[in-house]
C-alpha cells in the first residue's frame, strides 16, 4: 500500500497517449507503457474513441486508491474510419444502421441516402462525423459486396478488411501475356532432361504444377533422381512491374472453392506450370542415390523437362497400393526412397505432426453441401519429402560448400526457434489429467511419443493443436538458425515460386552463386538489410494469408453447420474464460460455444489455474479435453459463432 500512496502522489491527473481498447459493453483500457498497466476507462468517459484509436487520456488513481482510472481526451489519430457491416432498416426512423461487431457502436447513414441499398447487405462505411448530441457517428456507404452471409459477398468483403488485392492491374496482365507471348530464349545453358520419365503429383483441381519428380536407373545400385522447380524467375525480371506485384501479395491465397494466385493466371497456371507433353523451364535439384538412401551425388542448375503424366494424389496411392499402374515401377521406387527420408529425419529429431484438414464439397452457388476430412497418405509424403529435401540440400549448398567469399552465404532461410518452455510447461499441464505424459527434459522425443499415443483418439484435434500453439512460428530471415520442428540445421523455401515470393528470391541467389556473375548488374547482390527486409515482408504477408484463410473457413464451416441447428453432436473441451466454454464438435472439427450461466446441472466458474471448471454446489470439475455432448442451437454467420447448450459429459 505504502508503495501504491507513493505513486497516487507522484502521478495524480498525469497525461498519458496510448491505444484503446473498447468491450463491446462500451468500456474500455488504455495501455500505459511507462507503468506497464491497463488504464481502466469508464463507459461514459471513451469520448467517442472507437477500437484501437490512439488517444490522449488523463489518468488518476480511483477513490479507493487500488485501481487507476482515466478519461479520453483527445482522439489523436483514428485506427480507421472506414468498417464493414450490415446495414439494417428501420423503417420508423430518419436512419439505417450499420452494424459492425469489432466496433461497440453502430453507424448511421441518413435513410434518404440509401433508396439504391437493401437490408441485410454487407457494405463499407466511411465514418463522415459525429455531432456532439449524436451517440452514434454518421457515415457513408462507400462499397457494397451484397447480401451477406452469401459466398461472393463474404469472400469479397474479407478481402476488402484483409486489403488483399483481388485482380491484376491491366498494366500487370499485359505484361504477363508479353512474357507469355516471347519466343524462347537460348536454352544452351541448359540441361536436357526431356527423355527422362517425369511426372508431376498434385491435388485433383490443381492448375499450377510448381514441382515435377523424374528418375533414372543408372544400375543394380543407384538411381538418378531430379527435383525440377519452376523456373519463374526466368520470366519474372528483378524490379519489373510484373515482380513488384508477385513481392507486394508475396503469396497465394486458398479459399474454398477458388484461390487468388500470386501471379496472373497467363503465367501461373500454363508458362511457368509444368504441364504435362510439354517442354518447361526449371531450376532442378538432380542427384545419385543408392539402395540404402545414401546420396552419392548432387547437382544443382536450370533445365528444361517434359513432364510424362500429371498425377493426382489419390492415383499414386493407388498405385502404391495395388502395386501396378502407370510408372509403377518407378512410382514404387520413388516410395521406398521416401520412407528412408522419413525415418532419416525422425532419428535425426524432427518432429512428426500430421494434422487432417477439414474439406468441403461445394454446389454450383458455393455453397458447402457436405464434409470430409482429408488426411496426408502416402503419395503426399512421398512428395513431401522429396521438397524438404531439395530445401535443405540447396540451402546447405549455398551455406556449406562455396569457396571465397564469406557473404556467399547470404541466403533467404526458413527458419523455426526452440517452443516456448511457458507454452510446453501448459501443454504439460493439460495433458497429465488426461492420462498423457510430457517429459521437459526431452521435449521433440516425448511429443512424438505423445501425438502416437492420441492417434485416433476424441482428444487428437485439440492436442495437435496445442502443440502447434507451444511451437514458435516459422518465418523467413537471411540469419539462420536452423528449423527446430524438422531438425536441419539449414532450410530454405525454394519448391513453390510460382505461389511464393520467398522461393524466387531463394531461386535468384541460387543462381547468382552458380553462375558467379558478379559484374553483372541483374546478378549483383544487394546488402543483407535488402533481404532480410523482403525476409520480414514475405513472414508477414504469410501471416495475413493464413488468418485470412482460416477466417474464411470459419464462415464455410459456420455456414454448413447450421442446417444441423437442434441436433445432439458429441465434443471436447478446448477452452474455458470467465464465462464461458468452448467446445470442438468432433465431427465438424469446429469450435461452438457454451456460456457458463447456461449450464444447468451446477454454477460453474472458471479456476485460477485458467484450464477447469468447478461447480460451486457440487464442487464437480471439468478439464480440457473431457468429452460433453452439446446440443447446437445457433449459429451468427457474421461473427462466425457457433453457440451449443450443454447436454451432459461423455463418460
């Protein structure tokens, strides 16, 4: 207390800037750096801030002394002014409401303003003012995406909050068809791999074929092997427009039911794809293995293939199933040769998670008609390895065996730290009640053994999970410090250009060092701050794609379960906060809701320890992980919410 009175004293009615944060009950905090603290900001005291606003407040101590309390003076500067909604009609009133559920409060556009727009459509609204006897802000309806809840309106909606860009400029679509128009250039630096047997392992709906395999028997003993990437940055010129556009998305992004390529779809899904009868350009990785899985031999450089066959998924496991098909022979080789990878990384350390992905079967309208999960089989590891491998022996190349110069090294890494002891010492937490055990002291061996043991158990999804929440997030930098979770000491992204910008650059300095032009000015490098600079952009552009498509997901998987409202589903505890509950519905693999006051059976409140519940009358308690059945019984498209009413626990 004595030290509290001190601070009352120094600091009364002290000025301070921060960003707010605003409840959806209209309260809101204000974070102090200098005291590292939460300013609490009383509901009729925000003076029309809205969230993340930065603002200037006055804070004090409350009369109690035990809590500070403040006051929105000024708003220095809007996080935005301008928020996606829907707009709502009330016919008695002189306004239309738009409603937007990360703000507290609704915007209202003058009714005679709004003869050309319906209610329910999902719109952009530019706040214009707030007159002072207003409670609401004024606005104008800048965009319209359509009635919301339907497909197009959400996916173009989200790409508006997200600010991806949707289509190509005609400038950047021009460019594309004369790079796509040029005649082919000299291919004397080449390697023919033309007679090769080659082929190409993708999804059944895929256009854009980055990577093609071939192999060639040399003898009893050894193989030849070719990894051949795409050669986009062949057509995409260093400073051109067209690269510009590919470095400012820096990625694809997939939706269900339709993906917003990197590049125009001129050059990513027929120049630079690796269709198949046709000659393409690559950059390969080409090597000699032996039976045993040695690597005898390495070669790296640019090519020209003709990919044999484009095969999908599903048919090279039935090949690796039923031993026959088309390139059996060297479909099964491939195989083998990818289960000695397999065990060579996992006694090397490399963690083995594999995590199903939900997918959806959509109508003509996009609109999801049923569900199935998709788990990784054979023929996608099969490829999968064969990439890690490409990405780790080039960046070991480029780190390892050139001589001369020590900035030779520089290189664009993928790179993964150590997890966080914090996050594993809770995963360790949660899953001891569960009857699962988690050894500190070797971490990546005892979360092996772990996802082993939960392999098909109710509790998989929400383990999984939170051992990827315990690992750090993998991102790009030229400072290598090798990638944890697959245990190499170096790694690189290099296999998907035509959907990664970090993979051009990893293409661009590859050839740099092999061609070792380093009076040409279209090969000379730039300085380490340049890229590990692109480095940080392509980390935080894969970052935004990710939410974005999990944000989307979200709607598709809120938009099926729906017609399901009134049915019983069994699910898992994933989830607890001070008032509520939530739940993985094992069969959608989504999370739904259960609010605390709306259990009947007892009065639940959250413990301190932040994962079980105990009932204040029975003193029964819940953990993570437990088994309830849950009834469904709404679901907010818009907020992407699913609310359930708990029935009973699973024994």
């Amino acid at each position: 207390m004595k030290k509290e009175r001190k601070i009352k004293k120094k600091h009364y009615n002290n000025l301070s800037t921060g960003f707010i944060n605003i409840t959806n009950h209209g309260y809101a905090f204000v974070h102090i750096n200098e005291f590292q603290k939460d300013i609490f900001i009383p509901k009729n005291k925000t003076n029309r801030a809205l969230e993340g606003d930065l603002v200037k407040i006055r804070f004090s101590f409350s009369k109690k002394g035990m809590k500070m309390e403040g006051e929105v003076l000024k708003i220095i500067k809007r996080k935005t002014k301008k928020f996606i909604g829907i707009l709502k009609f009330d016919i008695q009133s002189k306004y239309g409401i738009v409603h937007n559920h990360s703000i507290h409060i609704d915007i209202l556009v003058p009714m005679k303003k709004l003869e050309k727009y319906h209610h329910n459509d999902k719109v952009l609204v530019q706040i214009i003012s707030w007159p002072k006897k207003f409670k609401n802000p004024l606005g104008k309806i800048v965009k319209v995406f359509g009635t919301s809840g339907e497909y197009k309106t959400e996916i173009s909606s989200l790409l508006e909050e997200y600010g991806i860009s949707y289509e190509f400029s005609k400038k950047i679509e021009n460019e594309a068809n004369k790079i796509f128009e040029k005649k082919i250039s000299d291919m004397s630096f080449r390697k023919d791999m033309r007679d090769v047997n080659t082929f190409t392992i993708d999804p059944l709906n895929a256009k854009d074929f980055d990577d093609a395999l071939s192999i060639k028997k040399l003898n009893f003993d050894t193989w030849e092997i070719g990894v051949h990437i795409s050669d986009v940055s062949h057509y995409i010129k260093e400073g051109s427009l067209l690269d510009q556009e590919a470095y400012s998305r820096a990625t694809s992004i997939y939706f269900v039911g339709g993906v917003i390529p990197m590049l125009p779809k001129i050059l990513s899904n027929d120049l630079c794809s690796l269709q198949p009868k046709k000659d393409k350009f690559s950059f390969s990785y080409v090597f000699n293995i032996n039976k045993k899985g040695k690597i005898l031999k390495n070669w790296f450089g640019k090519t020209i293939i003709q990919s044999n066959k484009k095969f999908t998924y599903d048919e090279v496991q039935s090949i690796i199933d039923q031993k026959k098909g088309d390139y059996y022979e060297d479909i099964y080789t491939l195989f083998l040769f990818s289960k000695i990878l397999i065990k060579n990384r996992l006694k090397n350390g490399a963690i083995f998670l594999e995590k199903v992905e939900v997918k959806f079967h959509l109508d003509e309208e996009n609109n999801p008609m049923s569900l199935y999960i998709e788990k990784n089989n054979e023929a996608h590891r099969l490829i999968e390895e064969f990439m890690l491998l490409t990405n780790r022996k080039i960046s070991e190349f480029v780190s390892l065996n050139l001589n001369g110069d020590p900035s030779n090294k520089l290189y664009i890494y993928r790179v993964h730290d150590e997890p966080d002891f914090q996050k594993i010492f809770f995963l360790k937490k949660i899953v001891e009640p569960l009857g699962y055990f988690l050894d500190l002291k070797n971490i990546k061996t005892s979360i092996n053994h772990l996802l082993k043991k939960i392999k098909g158990k109710p509790e998989q999804n929400m383990i999984e999970n939170l051992i990827l929440r315990a690992m750090s997030k993998a991102k790009y930098s030229t400072k290598n410090i090798g990638h944890y979770g697959l245990s190499f000491i170096y790694y690189t992204h290099f296999t998907s250009p035509i959907r990664r910008y970090s993979d051009i650059i990893a293409h661009r300095l590859l050839y740099h060092y092999l061609t070792n032009k380093n009076k040409s000015e279209e090969y000379k490098l730039k300085t380490v701050e340049f890229y590990e600079k692109q480095s940080q952009h392509c980390s935080n552009k894969e970052r935004l794609a990710i939410d974005a498509e999990r944000d989307f997901m979200k709607y598709i998987q809120v938009k099926y379960i729906k017609k399901f409202i009134g049915k019983e589903f069994d699910g898992i505890i994933t989830g607890f906060t001070d008032w509520s509950v939530y739940i993985d519905l094992l069969s959608f693999q989504t999370e739904g809701m259960v609010k605390l006051r709306d259990i009947k059976e007892d009065s639940y409140v959250l413990n301190s320890n932040n994962y079980t519940i105990i009932g204040k009358k029975k003193g029964k308690t819940y953990h993570l992980g437990d088994k309830i059945k849950v009834k469904l019984i709404n679901v907010n498209i818009e907020k992407k919410q699913i609310t359930l009413d708990w029935i009973s626990n699973v024994k």
